[in-house]
C-alpha cells in the first residue's frame, strides 16, 4: 500500500518535472525562426541537428527537405529561389538569366546568380556580383551578406566581418531564405576547422547574426568572442560583438563595457564607436553619445550613415546647430534627394535665423515626398517665421489632411491661430490635438485662454481648473483664474 | 464537502493530493510575493534592500524544501528527516511572518503619506542587476549612491519601474525622499539630477540651444524663476537670433514676478526684430516697472503691426488708465469690444473710466 502511495507520488513528480521542460522547449522553440521549422522527415532533422550545434548537418538537411519538396513539385518560392534552395544551380542560374535578358538591374536575379557563384566557389564573380547590386542600392543586405560569406571562404576575416556589420547596422537582415542556410553552412564549416585554425572572432559576429533567427545564439557569440578576446583574434570585433548581443540581452552596462573595451583596443573602429552612441543615447547620456558619434563619424568620415547620427544627435538632442550646419550642407550636397538631409538642414536654418534658406529646403523636401505631414508643418513653421501668413495656414492644413491623427500638426496650426489672434479655430484645433494625445499640459493653458478670448468663461474656468488639478502649482494658471472668474461673476451678474 | 459538485476525476484528484500543509505554504507565498511588491514600491534605502534581495532568495529555498515536505509529510514522528522539515518548518513561519509584516508596515507607511517629497542630491556608484529568485519578479536592480551631503557614506537603494533604464554609474541623480505616516522615511522615485547632468553638458558644449533650454524649463518646474533668468542671459548672449523663444521666457519669467530681468532679456530683440508679441510683451513689462513713455511707445509699435488684435488694445487701455487719461482708455476698452463682443471686465472698465471723466469735470 505505501509502496503503491510512492509510486503515485513519484508520478506526479515525474508529471511535474515533463510539465517544467514542456515549458522551458516551448518558450526556447518560440523564439526561433519559422525558417528552422520545415515540415518533414529531413528538416526535423535539421531541426534536431541544429539544436545539439551540427550547423553543417543541419544545413543539408534543410537542402534535402527543399530538395525532395522541389522534386515533388511543392516549391513555396519564386522558381529561382526553389532551384537554389534545392541545389539546383543550374536551373536557378538559367531562370535568373533569364530574368536579367529582360531586366538587366533586377536585383534579386542579380542575387541568386551571385548566390549561385558561391555554391561553385567562383568567389570573385561573387563580388562582382554583389557590387552591382550594392551600387545600385547602397547597403542591400544580402548582397552584403553574400559579400561576406564569400569573404569568410577565402580567409579574408576583416572584409567579412566588416560585410556583416554594415548588413546590420543599419536593423536588417537578409531576406533570402538560401542566404540563412548558406551561413549556417558557412558558420559549420568554420568551426569544423581545427581548432588553432578557427576565425573566433568571425564566429563570433556570425553567432551574432544568428541570434536574430534564435536567440539562444546570443550564448555561443559571447562565448566566441571571449574565446577570442583570450587568444588574440580581432579583440575590438570580438568586443563589438559581445556588445551588440549583451544589448539586445537588455544588459547595457555590460554592453557598454564591452563597447568600450572594442574602442580600447581600437579608438578608429566606427561601428563599435557607434553602437557606443547608440547605447548612450538610449540611456539619455547625450554627452557620450556625441562625443561617441563625432569620434565614429571622424573615423569614417566618408560614410554618410555616421554622419547621419552625429547630425541627429547635434540637431534633434543637442541643438548644436551652427556645428550641424557645415555638415548637413554636405549631405545634402551628396544626397540631394534625401528629405531627411533636407528635413535636417531646414530645420538647422530655421534655427539659425536663415528663413528663406530654410524655406528652400522644406519646398525641396516637399517636393521629394508630398505625403509627408512632417515635412508640411516644417513648411508651415518656416512661412509663418517669414510672415506668409495664408500659405503658413494652408502648409498646417496639407500636413492635418494626409494624417488626421496626428496631433502634432493641430497643434502646431493651433498655436500659429493663437499668434493671429484666430482664437476660435485655435480652440478647435487645440481640442482635437488634445482628442488625439497632445501630451503637453502647458498647451492646456492656450486652450482655456482661447476659451476665454471667446468669451466662454465658464468653460475657461473649468479648463483652468484641470490644469491646476493636475499642476497645481502652474503660475500661468493660478496668474489667469482670477481674472477670467472675475468676468464670468460679472456675466452672471448681468444675467 | 465543497468538491461534492465536481466531476469524479477532479473529485479523486482533489481528495488524493489535499494536503493542509501545501495551501497554507501556497497562501504564505502569495503574501510573500505581495510583500516583495508592496517593499519594491515603498522602498527604503539601506539594510531593507539587501534583506529584500536576500530573503528573496532564501524564502524561495525554503519553500521549495516546505512543498517538498508537504508531499512527504505524512512519514513517523520521530523520523530524522520528518523533525528536521518541522524545524525548517517552523523556523521559515516565523521568518515569513516577519517579512509580510514588515510589508505591511511599510505599505500602511508608504500608502498614506500625505508628505511633500524632498529631494535629495546624490551620485549613482554602481548599478548591480540581478534577478530575483524565480524570475517570479523579473530583473531588480540596486544601486550604490552616495548622498551629496554625506560624501563619505553611500547607500543600497532598489531601482523600481523604467529606473534601471534611465540610470548608469556615474550619473548625478535626485532622490525623492518621503517622510512616511509611521516615520520610516522612503524612496518614492530616482530621477537624473537634470541640473547637474545639462550643467556638464554646457560645461563641454556651450553652445548648444537644447540643454540650455532644458535647464531653463527645469529651473521653471522646480519654482526657481531666478536661476532660470540666469540661465536664460546667458543662453540668450549665445543665441542673439532665438527671438520667439526669448518671447516665451520673458512672459514666464513676468508671470513668476520677474519683471526687470524679462525687460532686460527682450529688449535687445525688440530693436534687432520688429514683432507685433515682442512689443506687447515688453511694453507690458514696462508698464509694470512704471516707465509709461516706454511702454506707450511699444504698444503703439505693435498695434502699427498688427490693428486688429485687441491684445495691445487692451493693454493699452489699462497703461492709459494708470497713467489717468481715462478718455483715451475708454476708447482702447472700445477698441478691445470691437474685437471681443463677449468681455464684461471691459464694459466694467469702461463704466469706471467714465465715472471718472464725469467726476473730473464736475470738479
């Protein structure tokens, strides 16, 4: 009898420890990637083979999965993607030539005859491939990760690495299927070498891009670039990567120390330089995060996507304008058609005193991008500056109606009426900026006195009283409410 | 009798597994889980921190080892395992006890304190981020600061909410301390120490616009109207051409009764960019200093600018009628109703003034 009592209750244990690892797979498995899960006998396997760090096994797996489905006929992708997945170079080679004969700058035609060149190690077609895809747009993420794979197989460890930070600096990845599998192929290959031989640092970059398909990936890159940083190879990237991952792990002081170590052992290596700004920005230490992006930007200064964050950090945080102003004027000089420069530089003028100036560039801007409600209140702002009153209103009224919702613009038109005196529309517009989440109670106060001007007394004490409510120490409230009760006694007692 | 409504399954489960033990662990948990919440909210700095963290740790042990026991309860007395899980038994009630009702206290402290939080300067030393045991309470952060006014002492404090994002070693932080209902000071909220940090910023980069603007906004907030026309000089002698933002420092600063360091902050605008708002404000200011011709010059500047806003009209009006020339007053309040219909204080106005025409030439 007792023995049959512990024998149920070890069951229940037993029902409780298969409950606990139940919980702990499923959480692991939900964090992956739907590209490791492919429903068959063969991608299970690479599922499985994945799991206990067999990339190499893992990836033919996967290409036996995608093998057997184009067989069948059962693709789910573009017929060049399914050869490719498939291993069927040549038949992806043929349909993407094909592509190009009509479309000579496809570039995912462009991509898959650069894919396949990597499948025949015919490493220099490659790049050349992937350079024609990178001229015709900058920074195209898998070409840039085609780049890099094909650094990594012929040893070239700094251009690989270098590859693969531009393909994620900027939050993308790869979207091609095929390139995924290529790296864990790569990746396998790499720590199927010997051990002395091994590229740690690389590893450990690569395991950071793998994080992003599995976070349990995040594990083994610290655990590369440790390795790394112990023997030598590449500390800075190594440091770089341990950096990243700790970040996205939500660890940012060990990030920024791994950060800083990276920038030790190399104050010129810009993407560590600016991943320091971007930690520090995210914290609000807007000191470092400049003196992090006016460093990444000195080390590169031909790459406009660092000046671009020491622009933002100078422009949007700093308000240090008339050091933004040289630089902006390049950008925009090498990116006429970017509204963003534009936006900037517009922006930097206003602040200067350049009015006209800064009407140029939002006219320009809004030229280049006519749906954008930002770039119209920026416009709106600049005519009102230079005193042109109707077009100032008609900017505010274009920006409200390609985005309704946005409460920024009815404020924006909202104080403008205040200025002209226009108190009626300005209630309106205030009252719908606050319907819609204008976060400032400071703009309350405009609001009552609107109320006020109208004559509505009532309701402006009311409104008054809110603001004191929620501040009760708000003088520009306390300074009014005498003064607009004492109307509102007197029009009662006129009643 | 309360599972006699129960499916029979459920019924069996119920009866096989009740075990008085298990639910009084399960209830002394949840108040223990509450506990920890209500010590995160009230926290008090110091050796309450470190108990916090550590008897986190130590309770979760323990009642593993009590649930433990709770299945295997039901051995001799007398058996050596059996006595020792009594004793932890009773040893860990007693301790649990403690801790929810320190909880308690602290939440009946914390919960209705009608204080005014004071804040005290202090620096971030370090930032240890740990997690509580479980991960029932996710990710806690302490952090060391040593107190500005005792530099030699330093503190253990948690770091509650969106805190341990927004603070890093080294950064100058204000602590908001609260008195408490039962005396137990507490720590209702960390924040960075804006004066501090954009005071070092401007040390390095003095001309930048926005922490200026953010220490004059601070200084506004914190009901310090004198710094920030401090501030605000100084901002305004590196940026001669921020005419619309020195209009919105002026008015502040008149509201908070700074009248002579608004005028002095305006007037070199007024000359440098003619402004309907500029005149006015500062014709207003020099109204209140009691320099009249001034004050009438502007006001007559800004409605040249603009002569259908009733603003300086108004303004106007009351200048004219502190100056008594109530005829001209009348005729500014006048001015002010063909603009505003609805605005009894000025049919009020303009009934005074004429009393006092009247009463002027009956004399």
């Amino acid at each position: 009898m007792a023995a049959s009592v512990t024998y149920k209750k070890m069951r229940l244990l037993l029902a409780i420890v298969a409950a606990v690892v139940y919980f702990f797979t499923k959480q692991h498995l939900a964090q992956m990637d739907d590209w490791l899960f492919q429903p068959s006998w063969q991608g299970s396997k690479g599922l499985a083979l994945y799991s206990v760090g067999n990339l190499n096994g893992a990836a033919t797996a996967y290409r036996a999965h995608f093998k057997a489905a184009y067989d069948a006929g059962r693709v789910g992708y573009d017929p060049a993607m399914a050869a490719l997945l498939a291993g069927e170079h040549a038949q992806a080679k043929e349909l993407a030539l094909g592509i190009l004969a009509k479309e000579p700058d496809d570039i995912q035609a462009e991509l898959t005859l650069a894919e396949v060149a990597l499948a025949e190690r015919r490493y220099s077609d490659v790049l050349e491939g992937t350079k024609h895809v990178l001229n015709l747009r900058t920074d195209q993420a898998d070409a840039l990760m085609l780049t890099s794979l094909a650094f990594a197989q012929t040893q070239h460890v700094d251009e690989a690495i270098d590859a693969m930070n531009r393909t994620l600096r900027h939050g993308r990845i790869a979207s091609r299927p095929s390139i995924f599998f290529r790296l864990l192929e790569t990746t396998g290959d790499l720590e199927d070498l010997p051990r002395d031989q091994r590229p740690l640092a690389l590893l450990a970059n690569y395991y950071r891009y793998l994080r992003i398909h599995d976070e349990a990936n995040g594990r083994t890159a610290i655990r590369y670039a440790k390795r790394a940083v112990r023997t030598g190879d590449r500390p800075a990237d190594a440091y770089l990567a341990m950096g990243i991952v700790y970040e996205k792990q939500g660890k940012p002081d060990q990030a920024l120390d791994a950060l800083l170590k990276a920038i030790e052992q190399n104050p010129n290596h810009a993407e560590a330089l600016d991943w320091g700004y971007r930690v520090y920005l995210k914290r609000g230490d807007l000191l470092n995060a400049y003196h992090m992006a006016r460093a990444a930007f000195e080390a590169a200064p031909a790459d406009p996507f660092y000046e671009q964050h020491l622009n933002t950090v100078l422009v949007t945080r700093l308000g240090n304008f008339r050091e933004a102003e040289p630089l902006l004027e390049r950008a925009v000089q090498s990116t006429p058609t970017s509204t963003h420069a534009l936006w900037s530089l517009g922006y930097v003028y206003g602040m200067l005193g350049k009015d006209q100036e800064s009407l140029a560039c939002f006219q320009r801007a809004v030229q280049l991008d006519p749906n954008n409600a930002e770039l119209y209140e920026e416009l709106g702002h600049s005519l009102a500056r230079l005193r042109r009153k109707d077009e100032a209103v008609a900017a505010y009224r274009q920006a409200i109606s390609l985005n309704p919702s946005r409460y920024q613009s009815h404020t924006a038109l909202a104080l403008y009426y205040t200025k002209q005196f226009r108190h009626r529309e300005a209630l309106q517009e205030y009252e719908m900026a606050f319907h819609l989440g204008e976060p400032k109670d400071s703009l309350r106060v405009q609001m009552c006195i609107a109320s006020h001007v109208l004559g509505d007394f009532q309701r402006s004490v009311e409104c008054l009283q809110t603001v004191l409510t929620r501040d009760q120490k708000n003088e520009a409230a306390r300074h009014l409410l005498p003064q607009i009760r004492h109307n509102l006694d007197l029009q009662r007692s006129k009643l | 009798m309360m599972a006699r409504g129960l499916p029979g399954t459920l019924q069996r489960v119920l009866y096989r597994y009740r075990n008085p033990l298990a639910f009084r662990y399960g209830a002394l948990l949840g108040l223990m889980y509450v506990g920890c919440c209500v010590q995160l909210d009230y926290r008090r700095p110091g050796v309450s921190t470190a108990w916090l963290t550590w008897t986190g740790t130590g309770l979760s042990a323990l009642s593993f080892l009590l649930l433990v026991n709770a299945f295997y309860g039901q051995r001799q007395a007398g058996d050596r395992v059996h006595q020792t899980f009594r004793w932890i038994q009773r040893t860990a009630t007693v301790l649990m006890a403690l801790f929810i009702t320190y909880s308690a206290l602290l939440y009946v402290n914390g919960r209705f304190d009608q204080s005014v939080p004071t804040e005290q300067p202090a620096e971030i030393l370090t930032i240890t981020r740990t997690n509580l045991p479980g991960g029932i309470f996710g990710p806690v952060s302490m952090a060391t600061v040593r107190i500005a006014e005792h530099p030699e002492d330093t503190h253990a404090v948690l770091l509650a909410g969106t805190e341990p994002s927004k603070l890093w070693p080294g950064e100058p932080v204000l602590i908001h301390r609260r008195a408490g209902t039962l005396g137990l000071s507490w720590v209702s909220r960390i924040e960075r120490d804006e004066e501090q940090y954009w005071k070092k910023v401007l040390a390095q980069m003095p001309e930048s616009a926005d922490p200026w603007k953010r220490l004059i906004v601070f200084y506004f907030q914190h009901h310090r109207p004198k710094d920030a026309a401090l501030a605000a000089t100084r901002y305004f002698e590196i940026r001669t051409d921020d005419y619309e933002y020195a209009c919105d420092v002026a008015g502040t600063l008149a509201v908070h009764g700074m009248t002579q360091e608004a005028r002095a902050l305006l007037e070199p605008f007024a000359e440098q960019r003619p402004d309907y708002w500029m005149y006015d404000v500062l014709a207003s200011l020099f109204h209140r200093l009691g320099d009249h011709s001034k004050a009438l010059k502007l006001f007559h500047a800004a409605i040249e600018l603009d002569p259908e806003n009733p603003q300086a009209y108004f303004e106007l009006g009351y200048l004219y009628k502190d100056m008594s020339r109530f005829e001209e007053a009348i005729a500014m309040f006048k001015k002010v109703l063909q603009y505003r219909p609805i605005f009894p204080e000025m049919e009020e106005q303009i009934q005074l003034m004429q009393a006092q025409v009247a009463a002027r030439s009956h004399h």
